[in-house]
C-alpha cells in the first residue's frame, strides 16, 4: 500500500513539474521583483483614438513588485501601481483637466493600481521569455473592475549588461490591456469627446529582484 | 473699393492664407500642443529585455485648429472688418 502511494506521490509531483510553466534560469525558487525605478526609465502609457483626435498620455512613475516561482509563472502575484499626477499628454491644460476632481481626481485618488490575480494561457517563447494573460483588479477613480492584460516577460541573469540598468536579476514586461472610462465613473465631458471611451494601456516595465 | 482697402483685403488674406498653411504644414492637428512624443532608440538591453521603444516628451509648439488659428484667424477678419470700415468712411467723408 505504501509503495503503491510513494508512487502516486511521486508522480503527481512529476505531473505539476512538467506542467509548470516558467523560466529555465540560473534562478530557482521564489524571486521578488521590485519595478522602482529611480531614474524614471520605467514607463505606462495610455492611447485614446477619436475621429477628433488621438491622444497619447504618458508616465514613467511606475511603482510595484511581483513575486513568483521561476519555474512556475503561474504562481506569479503582487501589483503595479502608477501616479495620477505625473501623467503628461502634451497639452499642460489638458493635463490638468485629467488630474480634476470631475476627470481621474488626483487628490482623492492618487493612484491608478493593477492587482495580479492570475495567470493563465501560458506561452513558453523560449528559456528565459514567455506570453501569458494576467488576470487582476484595475483600480482606478475610487472603481475596482477585473480586467485580463496580455503580457509578455523576459528573464535575463545578472551580467555585466544587465548592471547598466540595475543590480540582480532584470525582469522585462510589458503589458497591453484596454479599459472602458464610464465603467470607472470618469466624466468625459469635461475633455469634450475628443478622448474615446475606450482607452488603450501600455505597460513597459523592467524589475529588478535586487533592489 | 479704394486702394486703402484693397491693401487691408490683401493683407488679411496672405495673413490668414499664411495660417492656414503654417497649420496645415504642422500636421493639421485639431488642438495646439505643447510638445510631442518622440521615440527612444532602443538600447541593447532593451531589446533583450523584449521593451518597446520608450516615449520621450520634447516641447515644441504644434500649431492646432484651436485655439491658435481659430483666433487668430479670427481677430484678422474682425481687424480688417474694421479698418475696411474705417477706410470706407474717410473716403466718403473726402468726397464731400
């Protein structure tokens, strides 16, 4: 009986090894990736497309740290949060209107944050990148809504390449996801139609798990 | 039409022709802006860390629709309006 079990142990255990899907890296274990970065080389952007106009809004105040098995992506948590305040469109009156009481409203809500949940459709590209689907709450305006992003992350090992960007391990991602303005009370008005309803979002971010 | 006016005419419209063209030439853009995005080249660890090109903001003046050309265009044919006007009367007062 007992052998019988040590074996199906044994191959649940190779079964869940071989379905994990990660990163073949020096790394092993648990790995926390911080994504703070003091020069502001990290980047979220939005992209909104009207017949009127297109407009480009962006921040390189991304914060957040994620944190996961290397050799099972699945096991991926943590969040990535950007400031209101410092998002630029190019036009500084504009601006101020997205950071308004009646727009995103800075002052109340500072933040706009992306909480990880999970991850799913799993693409192993090759050892150290891969495509997957990254379900969480978007939170933006004082409104929670679960969105599904697609993502694409690359691992690369320390190296003396990778010190020019920050110290450890470097993790690369970005991300692509849309969201609709009124489902987070945003009063579009106040800008006039010219920005969709429908907003584009950009996430170009490297963590490091160093820092 | 007098020769006064007929200047103040030509004026307003090589000014307002000028405009349009300076707008047109800027990308006829519906709103002035205040700079653009530009894109970073790419380093190699960039690419090996699968990014995309990272936007970098540069000021520099677009002249849009609105409010620039709008008003502009606007006080050129309220000015020239006016100095049409104004023209129109001095020769009539001359004439008496």
């Amino acid at each position: 009986m007992k052998t019988i079990l040590k074996t199906f142990l044994i191959l649940i255990v190779a079964i869940s090894a071989s379905i994990a899907q990660g990163f073949k890296v020096k790394a092993s274990g648990d790995q926390t990736f911080n994504f703070e970065d003091k020069y502001g080389r990290n980047q979220a952007s939005f992209f909104s497309t009207t017949p009127l106009e297109d407009i480009t809004g962006i921040t390189n105040d991304v914060k957040g740290k994620v944190t996961f098995n290397v050799a099972d992506i699945k096991t991926l948590k943590g969040s990535v949060s950007i400031s209101v305040a410092t998002i630029k469109t190019g036009i500084d009156l504009r601006d101020e209107h997205l950071r308004s009481d009646n727009w995103l409203d800075a002052g109340t809500y500072p933040e706009v944050t992306f909480v990880i949940k999970k991850v799913s459709d799993v693409n192993v590209i090759s050892d150290n990148k891969l495509e997957a689907k990254l379900t969480g709450d978007f939170s933006a305006h004082g409104v929670t809504k679960e969105i599904v992003a697609d993502v694409t992350m690359t691992y690369l090992d320390a190296s003396e390449q990778t010190k020019q960007r920050a110290p450890g391990d470097l993790l690369g991602v970005q991300a692509k996801f849309n969201i609709v303005l009124s489902d987070y009370d945003v009063e579009n008005m106040i800008v006039g139609q010219k920005v969709a309803d429908n907003i584009e979002i950009s996430v170009n971010i490297v963590g490091s798990n160093a820092m | 039409m007098n020769n006064r006016q007929k200047i103040v005419l030509l004026i307003a419209a090589v000014l307002l022709l000028g405009v349009f063209t300076w707008w047109l030439a800027s990308g006829g853009e519906v709103l002035s802006k205040d700079g653009i995005w530009v894109e970073k080249e790419m380093t190699e660890l960039d690419k090996a860390l699968g990014l995309k090109p990272e936007l970098e903001f540069h000021e520099k003046f677009v002249l849009g629709l609105l409010p620039h050309t709008a008003v502009f265009s606007g006080a050129v044919i309220v000015i020239s309006a006016i100095l049409f006007f104004i023209f129109k009367t001095k020769k009539n007062k001359e004439t008496k």
